[in-house]
C-alpha cells in the first residue's frame, strides 16, 4: 500500500515573533502599572563565536520585547571567583529580574557551581537544581526554556501527547531530561534514549513522536521514522558543507511526517522567546 502523510511543517520562528509580540504588549502594560521594567543580565565568559551569536539575539530579542538588558563580557581568564562575585551582585540587583550565564563555561569553571550560585527566583535558564527539582515534582517554577518552547509549539499546533509514545534522544540536563518531564506531564509514554542505546532505529520506528537532542548532525533518518509521526528538531549542528543542519536527516524525514521543525526557524526561535518569558514571570513574581 502507498501511504501519503500530509506534512505541516512547524514554523517556530513565526510562532516566536508571535509570542514575543503579545509579550511586548503585557510587559507595556506591567510596566505602566508598576513603574517595573523587567531586567534580563546576560553574562559571556570568553570569545567563543557561536555563543556571541547567541547572547546577541537574545539582547536584540529583550529590546524588541521591553526588557532591559545588562550585559557583561568578561575575559577568557576570568575566574571562578569573580565570576561568583558578579552574579551575587546581580543576584541583589533589584533592576535585575532574570540572570544568564551562557554556557559552555570556559574548562576552569565549573558551570554546575556557578549555576548554583544564581538566586532561583532570577534563573531565566530555569538550570537551578531548586527549579530542576520544582520540575520534576510538578511545582511551579523556572522551566528551562528549550524544552518549554517544544511544548508551546505542540500547544499551538493541536497536537496532543496523551498517551502517545514519545522517543527523546538525549539526555541532558539543559533538554532532554526536562522535556521528558514535561511531556510525562501531558500523559505522554515517554522513552529517553542515549549514546547507548541498542537498536534506536528500531526504537524510533515505534515512536509517535521523536525529539531529536543530541547534538549529531541529520542522525535520525527517514528509515528510522514511523509515517505519520512528529518529528522535533533540537540539534543546531553544521553539515558536511559547513550549512546549518538539525539532528533531523530533514529533506528524507519530512515527507514521512505529519508535523516536523525546521533547522534553522524551529526550536531555536522559541527558546528565545520561552527565555524572555521566563524573565517577565521573574520580573512579575519579583512584587509578590
Ligand atoms: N548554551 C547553549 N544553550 C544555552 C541555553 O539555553 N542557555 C545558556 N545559558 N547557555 C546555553
């Protein structure tokens, strides 16, 4: 039998402009009644390319939504203990509602440390072992912003996790270990898969929805990917020609799904987008 999947692709760079927008309009208005603008500290350490890419789309994305930012750009040789000694002062900065170490960290520092040291109530990242751990029991809290942009795009799209069969692969703190909790949330059967998994073709070929987070460049292929399943693209990798490229083998994949995210213009977009949320929810909670 010929099996023809209609595919939607799942266009997160519209939906984040969207979200960004709407923001605009609640931060105007919280603003206005409070005299609060909400406050995003954003903190490189060193001069690494990828991660200047990044902090500079997030300090464009809080402009565009009215939060200020504070940003500092320390040297590579920055230590552990100045670093410590910022984020305790912004950790009292009363203009500073959400704090963002990017990550990777540079090797003499120690990133679970200096996670820790961000008050919890300020971690925009939602990295904070206390939001970790609000997370996994189901408390309200700081959600870490990659996997929160995957759930809102699902929202958006109608697409519904009771008791599907969902594959995650990988299992980081930053995505894959969150969003499963977060998809268990909505009832979904949830598989985590890893490096060493046995058989994760096979494993997938099960899956009614596959979240692709592992960082290896078109991994998951259009063999390994049941017709008619939701295909989520977490990877930002570079292609053998040096373009762009998810997790997802996405020119073979997508005519096999019914929903699938682009690389770039899909999951990325809505991190930014959960990242500036997440500092207004901080800005919010700050007056209660
Ligand atoms: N490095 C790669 N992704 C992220 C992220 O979401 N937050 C931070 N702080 N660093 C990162």
């Amino acid at each position: 039998m010929y099996e023809v999947t209609l595919t939607t692709l799942i266009d997160g760079k519209a939906l984040a402009t969207k979200i960004k927008e709407n923001l605009k309009v609640d931060i105007e208005e919280f603003t206005k009644a409070t005299g609060v603008v909400p406050g995003l500290a954003t903190i490189l350490v060193g001069d690494d390319g990828a991660s200047k890419v990044y902090i500079k789309n997030k300090i464009k994305s809080a402009a565009t939504c009215g939060i200020e930012s504070f940003h500092h750009n320390l040297p590579e040789k920055t230590t552990q203990q100045e670093l410590l000694e910022l984020i305790q002062k912004l950790n009292v900065d009363d203009k500073v509602h959400g704090i963002l170490v990017q990550l990777p960290l540079p090797d003499h520092i120690n990133d679970d440390f200096i996670i820790h040291a961000i008050d919890p109530k300020k971690d925009a990242d939602g990295f904070h072992p206390e939001n970790m751990g609000r997370l996994l029991i189901g408390q309200e809290g700081i959600v870490s912003c990659t996997p929160a942009g995957v759930m809102e795009m699902l929202v958006h799209y109608n697409i519904s996790l009771k008791g599907k069969d969902v594959l995650i692969i990988g299992r980081s703190n930053i995505v894959g270990k969150p969003q499963a909790i977060l998809m268990l949330r909505e009832h979904a059967t949830v598989t985590m898969a890893h490096s060493r998994t046995i058989d994760l073709d096979k494993k997938a070929q099960q899956a009614d929805v596959i979240v692709a987070a592992v960082g290896r460049a078109k991994m998951v292929k259009a063999d390994w990917v049941k017709e008619g399943a939701v295909v989520i693209d977490v990877g930002m990798n570079r292609d053998e020609n040096g373009k762009l490229c998810g997790d997802v083998d996405f020119e073979n994949v997508k005519d096999k799904t019914s929903f699938i995210t682009p690389v770039p213009g899909g999951v990325g977009p809505m991190t930014i987008a959960m990242l500036m949320k997440n500092t207004f929810q901080a800005a919010v909670s700050s007056l209660k």
